[in-house]
C-alpha cells in the first residue's frame, strides 16, 4: 500500500516560494521576507485588539493599502518607460 504524499511539505515549499522567494532567481528576498513579517505581525497586533480605536483602523489600513500601492507604483515604472520609448520610435512614421 502507497502512502501518501506529504502535502505540509509541498505547501510550505510553495508558501516560501510565493512569501519570501525572489520569482525571478529563487533566492530569498530579504525585501519580502520582512515585509511579510511586518504585514504578519502588524495584521496579528490588530486582530487581537478588542475595541480598535479610529487612528488604529487608520494606521492599519495606511500601511496595508500603502504598501500596496507603493509596490503597485514601483513596477509600473519599468513598464511606463517602455511605453515611452515605443512612442518615440514611432514618432512621424505613418502605419
């Protein structure tokens, strides 16, 4: 009789590849590594607040959503480059 295959091991391979890995090379990435613990730790910290108060909603959701969009900015920047330099190719040739 086969035993099963032991799935804790397979998703926690893909929880570090996804969590912590850099997707490009596979190494760690010291940039998400701690971001995540930061995410982790700020998201337990304000679960097990009873009755939040507003400035805590708000310094949660800041650095959650702030977070997001910083790193959502950051990779545009190399697509918007791109999207300019096309159009400077383009510029005066007729299709």
């Amino acid at each position: 009789m086969q035993s099963a295959p032991d799935i804790s091991a397979v998703n926690g391979e893909v929880l570090r590849r996804i969590l912590v890995n850099n997707p490009t090379t596979g190494q760690l990435s010291h940039t998400k590594l701690w971001a995540n613990i930061a995410g982790t730790t700020t998201t337990y910290k304000f679960a097990s607040v009873t009755d939040a108060p507003e400035w805590l909603w708000f310094a949660y959701g800041s650095m959650v959503g702030g977070y997001a969009l910083i790193k959502r900015g950051i990779a545009a920047i190399p697509q918007l480059a791109e999207i300019k330099q096309k159009g400077q190719n383009h510029v005066g040739i007729d299709e």
